[in-house]
C-alpha cells in the first residue's frame, strides 16, 4: 500500500505541537486535577491551527484529509490524551460544517477561524418547525469541546406531520444560547468536558 506524505502546511502544525509538547503534558497533569483544559494550553494549541485544520480553504483553513487530521491529532495525544480527544471533536465539528450550506459556513467563519465547534450526535432534544428554521430546546449529556466552542452542532429529532420521528438533524448554535451544567466526573480523560 502506498502511502502519502502529509502537506507542508500540517507538518507545519504538527511541528509546532511538538514544540508544545513539554507544556501539553503538564497541562495535561493540571487539566485532569481541575476537570478542563486551562485556557493557556488550549489558545496555544488553536494558535497552531490544529482546531480549524479540516475548515474549507475558502475561509482559509486547510481542508484537511482523514491521514492529516490524523497526524495532529497524534501530537496532540502525545502531550495530552484528553486535549487530542477534545481536538478531534472540534475538528470534526469543522469538518461537518464544512459540508453544510454556505450560510452556515459564513455564520461562523465569515471573521475568520477563531470560531470552534463542538458536535453531539445523540437527539435527546425537541426541535419545534417555526417560521425561518426550528426552535430547539433539549439536554444532550456530553459536549466535549463545548466550553471552548464558540458554536454547537447538535442532534436534534426530525418528526412528520403526525409527530414521529422521522429523521435525525443537526442545529448549528451559537454557545451564548447555551447552558452548561457541571456533571462530568469520570475516572479518565477528566478534562475533556472543555
């Protein structure tokens, strides 16, 4: 099987991660005491592009392949296993965006790649049809990323007339619409509720 090299641009990436590296596995130490990556580690990290490296080349991201998206997550994980998670989660949260319509796509990256999104899957909400789009309202159980995230991609039940569900959807929310409640206490990978 043949294989093929990643691009400059994320070797890029990756090399700064590893510069980090010392300061990723401390931080990975504190982070796990104090349930959340600190904000130091985590601006360091997004100042890398490793957050945004899957976000469409037209909004200046890198479009990254599966392989690429890969090798940073794996830098990441060599300083902390808890923030490659969260990385992951926000990366694909860029890269779902980045097949969604191009309003979606200009809401959060119209000012550039500051702007991360965390993604849940799970449905566990009710989305109301009103008159523009849907009113969502819901609890989902996890949210990784989510409290760096500046938006949420999140599960929500699609029903027919009759009101069963017929489908699954994604809302595109802005955090600032969001609650958080503090509940994620687990043996392993503390921090990745950031």
């Amino acid at each position: 099987m043949a294989t093929t090299a990643i691009r400059p641009e994320i070797a890029a990436i990756v090399e700064k991660i590893d510069q980090l590296r010392p300061q990723l596995v401390e931080g990975g130490r504190e982070a796990d005491q104090n349930r959340r990556i600190s904000r130091e580690v985590f601006e360091a990290v997004a100042a890398t592009g490793a957050f945004s490296r899957s976000a469409p080349t037209k909004f200046d991201g890198l479009a990254a392949t599966t392989r690429e998206a890969h090798a940073v997550a794996r830098a990441i994980g060599g300083g902390d296993g808890s923030l490659a998670w969260v990385d992951g989660i926000l990366d694909s949260g860029a890269w779902v965006l980045s097949l969604m319509d191009e309003r979606a796509q200009q809401d959060v990256w119209g000012d550039g790649l500051d702007s991360f999104i965390s993604i849940v899957l799970a449905t566990t909400s009710e989305a109301e049809p009103v008159e523009g789009g849907y009113r969502v309202t819901g609890k989902w159980g996890y949210g990784t990323g989510s409290m760096y995230a500046t938006w949420s991609l999140l599960g929500i039940p699609l029903k027919n007339d009759a009101g069963e569900v017929v489908d699954a959807g994604l809302a595109l929310i802005p955090t600032s619409e969001l609650t958080y409640d503090d509940n994620w206490f687990f043996a392993g990978m503390k921090s990745t509720r950031a």
